[in-house]
C-alpha cells in the first residue's frame, strides 16, 4: 500500500502552500510585486490627501502661489519607474524561461482533457490513470491535449497554469518538493459540469512509484468485469455516469444494462454489448432522450478488448448491489 501525507493547507496571507520547485522563481516576484504596489498605492494617496489638506482654498479671494516646473522631479518620477519596469520584466522573463524549459532527465507523462476529467497516460511505464501520481523530486514533463473544448491544467501548490486546447499540444512542466496530495483544477470554463473537473496529483517516494506502477501493470490479470471497473475509473466516466442511481451528464451506469432506452428519435433500444460499444465510439449516433449527447468520442482511445471490460462491467451493476 502507498504511504501518503497529506499535504498541509498552510501558505501565506496571498499564496497557497508552495510544493515545487516553480514556487521559488513565481513567489518572491509576486512578493515584491505586492510591496511595491502597497508602497506606491500608500504613497499616493498619503500625498494625494496632505496636498488636498496643505493647499486647500481657504479664502474666497485666495488664488495660491504661482507654481513652476521642476524638471528635476519630472526626470525622476519619469526615470525611476521606467527602471523599475526594466527590472520587473528582467525578473519576470528569468522566471517565465525557467518555467517554461524542463530541464534534462524528465520524466514524460501525457495528459488528456475532455469534458469533464483528466486522464494521464505514461508511455515509458506503459499504463493510464484517472489520477497523477509523480515520484518527488523529480522533474515532470506534461504533454497536453484536448478532445473537444478549451481546458485549464491549473495546480495552486505548484504554481503552473497551462491552457489545453483541441487539435495542438501545450507543453508545461514541474517538480514536486514535498510528499503530498495536491488538487488538479480546470481554470477555463467547459461547460455545465465545470466545476466537477478536477482530479488528485500524489507525490510519493520513489518507492512507493515503483509500487504503484508495478499494481498498475496487472490490470490485464484482473478478471473482466474489475478490469472494465478500473477502465471506467481511469478514464473517467464517473464524472458523466453514476454509480448509484443518481442523474448526472449523462444516463447512470446502475441497473442500466439489459434495459429498454427511449432515444431521442422515439425509438426504443436496448442497451447490450453492441450498443455500449456504439455509444463508446460513436455516441452521437443514439442519445438516449433527455440528454444533450456532449461524450466525446473514445474511439483511438479504448480497446475493443477495454470495451468488452467495461460491459461486461456495467452488467454487474444492478439495483441490489447498491
């Protein structure tokens, strides 16, 4: 069994917790981002308020001192802040270029959005999850697509955001410091279930990696019916399709096979093995009524020999077993 610390919530008054090695080039620019504008915004208004005070209209006939120019204020107050902004986007620059070229040695791992879940995929290791699960101290490289709308991979504790978008591949990359288990958030919004699409990043020692690939790898040992359970949970399908009966995205998995489904042309279907795999790689062609068919299609993505599991699967889950 993995061991796992949770990670701690704590962070600063403006920063969650900072758990990679990103933290230390984004935070202490953010930091001194924030003094500055708390500086200048004190400043201002401070003079702003002592100069309405100082020079006020005391009189009906007052007109006040003539006032002149000082060229020496107008060159500093021109020169001074033009070096700041220098120096601000030399920082910021340093910090995007570390942020955005990996270092050597990285461990390779592509990653899958659709609505509504994330799937990670490690070709050296061979296998897929639902979930990320990186060793710590070791550099990550992230290869992302979309299969139909604009996503977000967004981790607060890692401070990376990267937009994943349809037909391209958007490259990011991190370095976890501390043993953990972090959220993975989608920061643009896909549609209705939005909020639902997140997923766990755990960081473990090499270890307990090892392990946990090792357990992954004999999915194919399993017997048909848990192995179409663990193809259900590490390509998300529980983010459309219960478990327990409950409507969601899409039609609930429980007690749904062998039934008679109305579609939406009026005609009835039952849901068998042929009818689960139509509706894997082509489900737009049958919608059952009452929903408004947004599956992607997993066709390139499951096996002939995973969608066997997975029905196999669904004709375990009966109203009883709940």
């Amino acid at each position: 069994m993995l061991t796992m610390v949770l990670a701690s919530s704590e962070g600063s008054f403006w920063l969650p917790r900072a758990a990679s090695t990103g933290a230390q080039s984004v935070d202490p620019l953010f930091e001194a981002l924030v003094v500055i504008s708390w500086f200048f915004l004190i400043l201002i208004v401070g003079l702003t308020v002592l100069f309405a005070l100082r020079y006020r209209r005391r009189h009906a006939d007052d007109v006040g001192a003539q006032v002149a120019e000082s060229k020496t204020l107008e060159v500093v107050w021109t020169v001074v802040p033009t070096i700041m902004l220098l120096g601000i986007f030399y920082w910021g620059f340093v910090a995007y270029v570390e942020l955005s070229v990996p270092p050597r040695n990285v461990m390779d791992v592509r990653v899958t959005a659709r609505q509504w879940g994330w799937q990670f995929e490690y070709p050296a290791e061979g296998t897929k999850s639902d979930q990320l699960v990186v060793p710590v101290g070791k550099a990550v490289l992230l290869t992302m697509s979309s299969v139909d709308v604009i996503h977000s991979f967004y981790v607060p504790e890692f401070r990376i955001k990267r937009d994943v978008l349809p037909e391209r591949f958007s490259v990011t990359w991190f370095e976890a410091t501390e043993i953990g288990e972090y959220d993975l958030l989608c920061a643009e919004y896909c549609g209705t279930s939005h909020s639902a699409m997140s997923a766990k990043i755990r960081v473990v020692s090499d270890a307990d990696f090892a392990a946990w690939i090792e357990a992954e790898s004999g999915i194919d040992d399993l017997p048909l019916a848990d192995r179409g359970a663990l193809v259900v949970q590490k390509n998300g399908c529980t983010q459309c399709h219960s478990l327990d009966g409950s409507k969601g995205v899409g039609p609930t998995f429980l007690g749904s096979f062998g039934t008679n489904r109305e579609l939406v042309d009026g005609t009835q279907q039952v849901m068998d093995r042929d009818y689960v795999r139509e509706s894997i790689f082509y489900p737009a062609r049958k919608l059952v009524k009452g929903y408004l068919g947004q599956m992607p299609t997993y066709k390139g993505t499951l096996t002939d020999d995973d969608v066997a599991a997975i029905a196999e699967y669904l004709s375990t889950l009966v109203e009883n077993d709940l």
